[in-house]
DNA sequence: ATGAGCTATGGTAACGTTACCACCTGGATC
DNA sequence: GATCCAGGTGGTAACGTTACCATAGCTCAT
C-alpha cells in the first residue's frame, strides 16, 4: 500500500496539473516534448505524472484536428496459422519503427466479419489498413467507403481494386517446384489446391499447368483437386486418399499450400504404418514451407517464402502513403516477393 | 466514380443530421439502436449515414463519461508463435461475442517493451489486459500504475501480483510424460529447457523429477540442459547433440516445449541422414503438440492442450470482471487447464 | 376541458486533449 | 530610458460524441 494518494479513477491533465502547480497546457507541452517548458516546470510535472500514475489519453488526443490515432489496422485471416502470425509481426516490425501501433482483426475468411471489422477499424481511426482479403464481396474496401484512408492488399488481389497490393511469386515458384518434379523424371503428378482463395490458388495452378505444357505432359483430370476447404487439413487427406486409390497412381503430388501439404503427408503416413511401403509412395512439393519437413518418410521439396517480409513489404508501401510526402500520391504499386525452391533440408 | 458527393474527408454526425434534416442527437439515438425514434426518421438518418459513408468516432465516443471503449489489450510475447496465434484466437472469440475487439500487441519477450506496450494500451482505455508476461521487472504491472483496470496472466504467473491467472498443469503434464517414459523402462532420460520461462520451465521440471524420484530412478545432471534461448529451435539442437554425444547418451529425451522438441528431432534427423540407426535414437517426449508429429522416424509422445482453450478462460475471467457484477470483486482465481498425454497418432 | 403520461425531438454541456492567441517577464538593443 | 524580442506561461475554444434536461405534440382517463 505505497502512496495511497487516493481515487484509482483516470487522472487527467487538469489533475497533474494541479498537483504540478502549473496549468494543463504546461502539462501537454512537457509531455510533447518539452518544447518552450522550463526545466523546473518539467520537473514539477513529470514528477506528478509519476505519483498519479497518469497515461495521456490517446482518443482524446486523436480527436483533436491535424492529430492521428498512431494506429495502423492489420485484418488477417487466421490468426492461429502461424503464416499470418509472422505475416503480422512483419507489419508490427515496421510500424514500430515510427512510433505506430497495430490493432489485428481476425476475419477467419469471411467476408461479413471482414467488413463489420473494416468498420470498426475505420470507427476507431486508423490511419491506414493492411489486409488479407478474406474472398466474397468486396464493396466494403471500394475507395467511396473508405475515404481517404490507404489500403494494402496482401496475399491476393481483388480486381476492379486498385491499391496497393503485395503478392507472391505464386505463379513462377509453382512452375519451378513443378519443373523439379518433371525433372526427376515424375509425369503422373497429383495437385491439391483450395475451393477458397481463388486469386492464389488460381496462380499457383496456373505455374503447375504451365510447367507440364511446356514439357509436353499432358494433365490427367483425375490426378487435380482442388475442392479442400480453406482452413482444414483433413479433407486434403481425403483427396489424397483418392489419388492413391487410382488405378495410376500419381508418383509425385504438387500441395498448393500448407494445408494441403501437411494433409497429404498424414495420408502418406497412416498407409505407411498399415504397411505401404516408402518406395511406392509419391513424393511432394508443398508450396509453402513446414516445420521439420525434412524428417519426412518422403522426399519434399519446399517452395519457401517469408512471411514476415511479406509483411514488413506491406507495412513499407502502407507508411509511405502515409509519411512518404510526394510519393505518397504515386499510382498504386504491386509487389511480388520472392520465392525459394529447394529440397528439405535445415541446416 | 459513383456518387462523387463530395469530401473525402471524414463525415461527422452534424453533416449527417443536416442532409437527413434531423438534430445530431436523433442521429446518435439511431445509431445506438433507435429507442425513441420514429421510424420515417431513423430511415432519414440510416440513407444519410450511407450515402455520406458515415462512421462513428469510437474516440470520441468513449470520451464521454460512462462509455467504454470496447477494447480489450492482449499482449503476447510472440505473435509468430501459432500457440500464442491461437491463444489470441481464443480470447477473441470470447470478447467478441461482448462486442468488443481485441487490441493486440507482441512484446518479444522483453520486459522494456512489455512496459511500453501497457502504456499505451492503457493510454487507448483498454477496459482491461490479458497478458502472456515477458518475464523481468514487472513494476508497471502493479495495482498502483493500472489502476481500475483489470489484469489477467497466461501461462506464467508473477509472484507478488495477486490476480487472475490462467495456466496449464505444466506439472502434471511433465510428471505423465515422464511416467510413459519409466513405464516403457527408460532409466536414461534426458530433459531439454529453456533458460528463460522460469515459471513454467519449473513446473515442467518439477513434474519431470518427481516421476523420476518417485521410480527411484537418479538424476543424471549431464543430461538436463535448460540453457536454450526461447524463440530458437537451434540451440535446441546443439543440446541435443551434446547429449548424443555422451558416452552414456539416454534413451528418451524430454523436451519441455515445441522449440526444443523441434531442435532435438532435427538434430535426430540430421544423423539419421549421416547414417545413424532410427533404433540407437533416443524416442521423444514433447510438452507441447507439434504438426505430424506421427510421421517421426522416432516414437513421439505429446503432451498436448489447446491454446485456444487458454485463450477463451483467459477471456471469460477478465470478462467476469468486467461485466460479471457481483462476482466482478471476487478474490483473484487461479484456473489451471488440463493437458492430454499421448502417444503422437492422428486420425 | 383538464392534466397526467407518453413519445419524439432538440439544445446545451461536458468528456480530455491541444492549437491558437494573449500575456507576461527579463535582457539586449537603440 | 524606451523599445524590441524571445522564452515561458495560461485562457479559451474546439475536436465528435452523447447524457441530461426541456419542450412540443399526442393519447387517454378523469
């Protein structure tokens, strides 16, 4: 029970003030930095900030004209996979750096829950907003709605929507993990894609086409799906299933992402342990990198990319709309991050 | 180009009352539900609101005495870590269903910006905080500098700080794990730590040596490493190694939590590759799930529990403070969750 | 016909902050 | 000794919102 200088309310300026013996305004330039306050008044006042545990209050603050709210909005998809947690933290690296805080939304893919936290993102004054578009309508994020608050599309693009936007080599590293396989001599290769997330999927599908055309490989229907819910990794095992109960098996399978990837590979493993042999078990190329992929019982080839760039890639065009000066007012840029394809192996 | 009604700026409620031909207040009547407003006016005021794109200043709606600002502050230590990705998630949908909207913020660990990080969410009026504690000082987490506002702890407690906490039975889930490991006659057992995490390393290493102790079983100092950094998997591995290395190496390894678990099958891995036997490698106990886990070349056991879960209790107890009226002063409460111990098999 | 009890509406003030201006002091300049 | 400047300080108003009170019109029972 130190102090015991009374009421746990809020204190305000007026109350630092007083106990400083000088008026609010004293108060407010010393916390601004103490421009034109003279050392013994600042003293005086950081001294009753100290005893009255006061915080300023940032509302009231970014209430006041020509004042912003500090506060960049970042709406991702799922906060629970860890790409977007580091996609998140990207964004938080960078913010951070001029003094902006984050406030994530979670959307979990859909588009109602999407626009009531745009909303309420916009409610609370952000001044600006990264998102992962969640698919479905997409009127919430037209220019009239949002006034002149900027916006960065990550991950997917929504078209008619010409922002900024920071993207993947989704088409050139699918065609490069396909190349890998057709260059092992693989020709019966299975791709499991997402019913969601039409944008990357349709991309990443679209490399995979383009590398077995090129070689003159010829796409067995029977050997795509691409029906797997978003989130879940089960029903990609159960496509897997399906693919290896063909009579012509694949010998390799292209997973679009992670979760299919991860979903495949539990398939593989429960025929594994009923007494599949290794040899007759296809191998994978995973777009998207995880964790301890090189201890699997097949081989895996990565397509890998960085999160956490991605989103400090975001967080740099969004600051710049914002602290850039004249390129602020620049045409909306697209960015496309690398990727990287390699064999499994951590050092 | 639709509409082209003019400013981009900001509408307030006074432009819309004047194009719906209303008084501010019936606009602000509306918005919070209608009571008391005719229905021709509330249509008046709903078209206004959504041909200007109206959207309510949250700042300075909870300026006003009485309001709250809906925020609640969740701050984790890393954001890239999907167990904290999840336990965010959990403590989101909870709050969500109360209409309020997590603010969250990652600390990395560091006390500094922990401390940083709690300002300014007290500045931005969260009506309370869930926090995953960085570890080191903890002043800025005392009643006297929060104030009213309530504060609940994950996974770690504080000692001195007498308020809710949510945490795992960190040591019966290491006494479980570690009796599979005596049961399957283990005698050698090595245990790999962290050097940070005091609170929950000790629990995780109290479980461990009292199974131990209980089967009379000795503890060999040589085989506990606790110095691993908390976010790298690496020096997981380099534990690992060391203990391989010995010339009695064990036959189980205890791993208290995902990073060292992910660090020692690495390293397994590794001399795998190089030729070592799958049956001369020591079989894993995990704290903490880890993705296909089932597809390890050595037998893997988890001790499981949901990040999830956490997050939601962690939320329903700050949320009992909130709005839990007689039980909003009920003395501080300790929930420990339970864990699930089994061998690694997914359906 | 009167007034009590509604509902619908608007005016005013206040929340905590800071921009703007006005005012003081003291020292330097003419 | 009068004038100017600069640094230090405080008063006032405004940001966008809503609680409170006042008022106007209405219905219904007396």
């Amino acid at each position: 029970m130190s102090g015991a200088t009374g009421a746990s309310k809020k204190p305000t300026v007026k109350e630092v003030a007083l106990r400083a013996g000088v008026s609010p305004m004293t108060v407010s330039r010393t916390l601004a930095g103490g421009a034109n306050v003279s050392p013994e008044a600042q003293e005086k006042v950081r001294a009753a900030v100290r005893e009255l545990g006061y915080h300023r209050n940032e509302n009231a603050r970014s209430l006041r004209p020509g004042q912003s709210s500090g506060l960049i909005g970042v709406a991702i998809t799922n906060l629970g996979n860890p790409y977007y947690g580091n996609f998140a933290l990207g964004v938080e690296e960078v913010v951070t750096e001029t003094g902006r805080r984050i406030i994530l939304g979670n959307t979990g893919g859909e588009s109602a829950r999407e626009r009531q936290l745009v909303a309420d993102l916009k409610g609370r004054q952000v001044e600006g907003l990264i998102l992962v578009p969640a698919g479905g309508p997409t009127e919430h994020l037209m220019p009239e709605r949002l006034g002149d608050m900027p916006l960065v599309l990550a991950s997917r693009r929504i078209y008619g929507l010409d922002v900024d936007v920071v993207l993947l080599d989704d088409v050139g590293g699918a065609y490069r993990g396909t190349r890998a396989l057709l260059d092992a001599g693989h020709t019966r290769i299975g791709y499991l894609g997402n019913v969601g997330s039409a944008f990357t999927g349709g991309r990443r599908f679209e490399g995979f086409e383009r590398a077995l055309t090129e070689r003159g490989v010829e796409l067995d229907p029977e050997l795509i799906v691409r029906e797997q819910q978003d989130a879940a990794s089960a029903s990609a095992g159960e496509a897997t299933k399906r693919l290896l109960d063909h009579d012509l098996p694949p010998t390799a399978i292209f997973t679009a992402n992670n979760r299919n990837s991860v979903g495949a590979l539990r398939e593989i493993g429960r025929r594994l342990r009923a007494g599949a042999r290794a040899a007759d078990m296809p191998e994978i190329v995973s777009f998207d990198d995880f964790e301890l992929a090189e201890l699997m019982p097949v081989p895996v080839t990565i397509v890998d990319h960085d999160a956490r760039q991605l989103g400090r890639e975001a967080a740099r065009l969004l600051l710049s709309r914002l602290d850039g000066g004249d390129r602020a007012q620049d045409p909306p840029r697209v960015v496309e991050m690398p990727v990287r394809v390699g064999r499994a192996v951590h050092v």
